[in-house]
C-alpha cells in the first residue's frame, strides 16, 4: 500500500475499533472485544516492549471467530500488529520502518542487500510463506525459511 492509503486504513481502523466496544455477526459467528491495559496477554506486552521500545498500546482488541482468537494491537506511532491464538505475531503494518528485530534475519539480508535505498513497512506470516512490504509499493514472498519466492509490483 502507498503510506498515505496506509495512513488512512489505519486511521479508520482506529476510529472504528474506538467507536465499536464490541460487535458480533448476525449469526454470532464474530466477537471483538476492546481490552483493558490488564487484559492484555503478558506476551503481547512483553513483544511490544522488545521491539518497539519507544512505543505504546494505545489499543487492543481480541477478536474470536469461528477459525479461533486474534488480538489487534495499534501502537501509538501507528503500527498495527496482529496476534494469532497462540500469541506469536503474524503480521505487523506500519508507515515507516518496522524495526530490524522483528524482520528474520535472512529476509533482512535479503532487503539490505537487493533494496538497500527501501525500508520494510510491513511484514506477515502466512500459512506457507511470509511476506514483506517495501515503502516503494514492492511486495516481496519469502518462503518459512527466509529463502526468496517472488516479487510483486504495484
């Protein structure tokens, strides 16, 4: 995504989140729920404080749906991150550089080296693959290992 598109998914986002406390489909199959400081996971705090150590939670919100629990966490220097029920990260959305720490090691290699001008603003773990996203619009696959797929385009 472009960062200005970036700036206003996670803008709506946000105003969304803060104005729907909790919600539910009509057929009961969805349920968010925004978290107090207290309610939310010890690892989610323990992995903000780690790699965005200047940054806060500015909300959080667990959501449960038929294919299990997720928690979105917005930062307040507007990165959106998203928990899995395990509690490990699957995907992190920013306008400015993540941080090197939550990028893998050989995918950060493979940035530096190839796009050594471009910064990382998103990274998400697939099923089969992880993917990270360029600030100049490139999407870039990566297999589990960190080995190299593909490249997208905008």
């Amino acid at each position: 995504m472009k960062t200005t598109t970036k700036t206003t998914v996670l803008s709506i986002f946000s105003a969304l989140v803060f104005f729907t406390a909790c919600s539910s489909d009509d057929d009961g199959s969805s349920n968010e729920v925004l978290l107090t400081d207290d309610e939310i996971p010890s690892e989610i705090t323990t992995y903000v404080s780690t790699h965005f150590d200047t940054s806060t939670i500015t909300q959080a919100e667990k959501e449960t749906e038929n294919s299990g629990i997720t928690y979105e966490v917005l930062l307040d220097l507007n990165y959106q991150l998203e928990f899995n029920s395990d509690l490990e990260i699957v995907e992190i959305d920013g306008i400015t550089a993540l941080p090197d720490s939550v990028i893998p090691e050989l995918i950060l290699e493979y940035v530096t080296t190839n796009y050594p001008n471009q910064i990382i603003t998103d990274w998400e773990l697939e099923t089969n693959y992880q993917q990270v996203e360029l600030n100049n619009g490139y999407e870039l696959e990566f297999e589990l290992n960190g080995d190299f797929i593909r490249l997208d385009k905008d």
